[in-house]
C-alpha cells in the first residue's frame, strides 16, 4: 500500500510555484519540517496579497457599455492618490477607467453625446467591491462634456484629478452612495 504522505511534496510544490509565479500570492517563512517515513515534508504557508491582486493596471477599462464614437478622454492624475474616472450619459453609466497616482489614461472611442464626469480617488482599490478601501473621495465635475463626431472632426477632451494652476474645471463633492459604481 503507497503511502498517501509521498505525493504531497510535488503537489505543494507545484501549488507554490504556480502561486509564486502568478504573483498574487507570498509565502511565509518555512521553517517547520515533519518527517514521515523516510521522507521530510516542508510545510509552507501561503497568504493572499491582497494589494497585488487588487490593484489594476494603468488604464485599464473597469466598465464600458457606451462605446464605439469617435471621441477621445484623456485623463492626467498628478496626484498620489490612485484614480477612477467614471463617464455617465444621462442616467447610464458608460465607462469607468482606472488612472493610477501620477499617470495618464486615455478612452479612445467615446460616442457622441453630453456626459456628467464623476472621479474618485484614493488608496487600496477593491475589484469586487468596484470601489477605494481607504482614504477614498468622490467628486464631479461640475460642467458637463459634449462628444461631437463630424465628417472633419471629433471631439478630444483632456481632464486633470488634481487642481493645476489655471485650471478652468471645478468639481463637486459627491457622497459615495450616489456615485455611479
């Protein structure tokens, strides 16, 4: 009769490597070693990283039910703080991009039509939640933007998450029940 105890080596091996390498998982010290048989079995323990899994990439479209136009959303955050712009045409929610601290992200196929542009900032993004886990704030603009395509020209709108100096955009707080997740 085979020991049930010899395959566990490889199978936690491969476990921890197929964690190790996906990136989203760390181990912790191992330093406990049982011995059964004639074989030692290293016992490892691995913990979720929560902000690897959870922070998205540099413009990356978390939402997007109004696309195929021709305008273009360029968003700069110079702020420390990580970013989501939210597009809201009427009362539906278009698209909603995630714009890392001191980065810049573009929306290249917004359709035509007059959209309320609502923001949030903060720290430890959650996926699930669709929302900041720490330190967030909820804002809008308080004008609203036009996306108009012609035969010659498109609209091409640029936005700032942070007060520059000259800047002609004022915002709005928002409480965070009534932002469009």
């Amino acid at each position: 009769m085979r020991n049930p105890l010899e395959r566990a080596p490889l199978r936690v091996g491969v476990i921890a490597a197929v964690a190790l390498a996906g990136g989203l998982l760390t181990s912790s010290p191992a330093g406990a070693t049982a011995v059964t048989g004639e074989r030692a079995v290293a016992a490892v323990t691995l913990t979720a990283d929560p902000a690897a899994a959870a922070r998205p990439r540099n413009g990356r479209i978390l939402y997007h039910r109004l696309g195929g136009g021709a305008g273009s959303l360029k968003i700069k955050n110079g702020s420390s703080r990580d970013g989501v712009v939210t597009l809201v045409k009427g009362k539906t929610k278009a698209v909603s991009i995630y714009v890392r601290a001191r980065s810049t992200a573009s929306i290249r196929d917004v359709r035509d039509g007059t959209y309320r542009i609502y923001f949030t900032t903060g720290y430890r993004f959650s996926t699930s939640k669709h929302r900041f886990t720490r330190a967030a704030i909820y804002q809008r603009f308080n004008d609203k933007l036009r996306f108009s395509t012609t035969a010659t020209r498109r609209t091409i709108w640029t936005l700032t998450l942070n007060p520059v100096k000259g800047g002609n955009a004022r915002t709005s707080s928002v409480n965070p029940k009534d932002f469009p997740a």
